[in-house]
C-alpha cells in the first residue's frame, strides 16, 4: 500500500462549479483511498464573497445502512475581502474509488462572485 501527500490548487473560481479533486485510479490502481487534510479558501476581490464546497458522490453506490449522498462540507461561507477560511479545522474526510460503478468522488468548489475564490486542498492518497 503507498501513500503520498499531496495538495493542489485552483485559482479565480466563480459561479461556475469547478472540481478540485477526483478520488481517480491510474496506471495499474485498482482502489484509491484518500484522506483529505485541509481546505483554504481565499478571497481575492475587495468585497465579501460567499464560498461553498461539496462533495459528490457517483450514482449507484452506497446502501440503506451506509448511504453516499452528496453533501456540502460548507455553504454559502461567508469570506471578507482579502481574507481566508479553513474549512477543515481539524476534521478528516475520507474520499474513496469505487470498483462498482468504476467511478470516485468529487470535491468541488463554487463562489457567489466571478473570478473570486482562490482554493488550496491538501490530501494523503492511499493506493
């Protein structure tokens, strides 16, 4: 099992939903476990935005005792200009790939203002 951390970034989000990370396979994976670390989002206009990020899950996985909705980890965040919020505080997400539906789950971010949110996200991938 290899694990690698990791981060990436997106800038100038608006009100377009953008996908920040794919729990994906590659080369010769067959299963991915990751653990999201931290979320910043960053406001990069001079006036308040509100921020959201949510997680979705694909269609068809999940039961009646473990359900995989889809879920906002915040909504409409309230970010004053030339500010920061870390969503995580401490908490741990855990996205997975799942081999039924060929298919893994999706962080994404969206901001009520054009070109206004900056977002970095740190994660640990399990393969």
């Amino acid at each position: 099992m290899a694990n690698a951390f990791k981060s990436s970034s997106k800038t100038g989000l608006g009100t377009t939903i953008t996908s920040l990370y794919t729990c994906g396979i590659s080369g010769s994976e067959t299963k991915k476990t990751t653990v999201l670390l931290g979320i910043t989002l960053s406001n990069t206009t001079a006036a308040t935005i509100k921020a959201s990020v949510f997680l979705d899950r694909p269609t068809g996985v999940g039961t009646t005792n473990e359900p995989k909705d889809d879920v906002f980890v915040v909504k409409d965040a309230i970010i004053p200009a030339g500010s920061s919020l870390e969503v995580m505080s401490g908490n741990r997400i855990v996205l997975q790939y799942y081999t039924s539906v060929t298919a893994g789950d999706i962080l994404r971010a969206y901001s009520d203002t054009a070109t206004s949110l900056d977002v970095i996200v740190s994660y640990l991938e399990i393969t």
